[in-house]
C-alpha cells in the first residue's frame, strides 16, 4: 500500500515492515546500496565512480573545462554585423551611436529620486532652469 504524499499522507518516518523489506528486496536484490559520487560516462555508457572519470579530450574550445568570454562568440548585431568579441561590439556601438540600458542606470535612479520627491511634494526646481525660463520669457516680452 502507498505511504506518503501519494496517498495523502504526512511525510514521516514510519517504521521498517515486512512489506517494506520485501519490496526493497524485489527492487535492488541482495546487493548493497553504493555510495558516493557518480559521473555519467559517455564512452562507457554507464555511471562511473567522480574520482574514476577521466574527462574526453576535445580540440573545441567550447569542450574546454573553463571557458571565459564565451557567450559573445558568434554574436551579430540584427543587421547580421560581426560583434562577437568585446572590442568589435564597442566599435559597432560607437559607430550606430548605441548604447546599453547600464549605462545609464546613474541617470535612472537620479530620476526616480526626483519623481518620488515630487510626489510627496518635496520637489525644488532647479534654480538655474528656472533663472533661464524667467529670462527667455522676459526676452520674448512675455514677462514684463
């Protein structure tokens, strides 16, 4: 009979029964459970023991055991231009005067500062800007 979440049941330790011991017998046999770590050889086709694995050598860089940088390899911009290295992508942004959403996380928390200072009424405006506007609209008469 089923234990457990299976059968509505609480998760607990419950003691070892006959059942038990038969089932355990019928699934793994008489042999004892084998612990340890365990890595899945592909050319044995079967679970090795971690300390036996010998790893398969690869002259692709991307079999390497550490690999740094890769994920610009084989990059293209959508207009399918090359940016697959650091270098290329800044000269490629520089060139279609792009730039990324980071570079102005500065500028965006500044603004959020500001938004939220003027919703609980705490907004001063900048004294300059407001020296300019008072003179531009002096200058076009507006403003006697």
């Amino acid at each position: 009979m089923a234990r457990g979440l299976a059968n509505g049941e609480p998760v607990t330790s419950q003691a070892q029964t006959r059942e038990w011991d038969e089932g355990y017998s019928r699934v793994f046999g008489e042999r004892k459970p084998m612990r340890g770590r365990w890595v899945y050889d592909e050319a044995q086709q079967k679970l090795v023991p971690a300390d036996e694995y010998v790893a398969p050598q690869s002259e692709h860089a991307v079999h390497a055991p550490v690999m740094v940088d890769r994920f610009m390899e084989g990059a293209r911009a959508t207009d399918g231009t090359d940016i697959s290295t650091r270098g290329k992508r800044k000269a490629y942004m520089e060139r279609n005067g792009l730039a990324d959403y980071q570079d102005y996380a500065g500028a965006r928390e500044a603004k959020r500062k500001e938004r939220e200072a003027k919703a609980r009424g705490e907004f001063k405006p900048d004294p300059q800007l407001r020296e300019q506007v008072g003179r531009a609209l002096y200058k076009a008469k507006i403003i006697l």
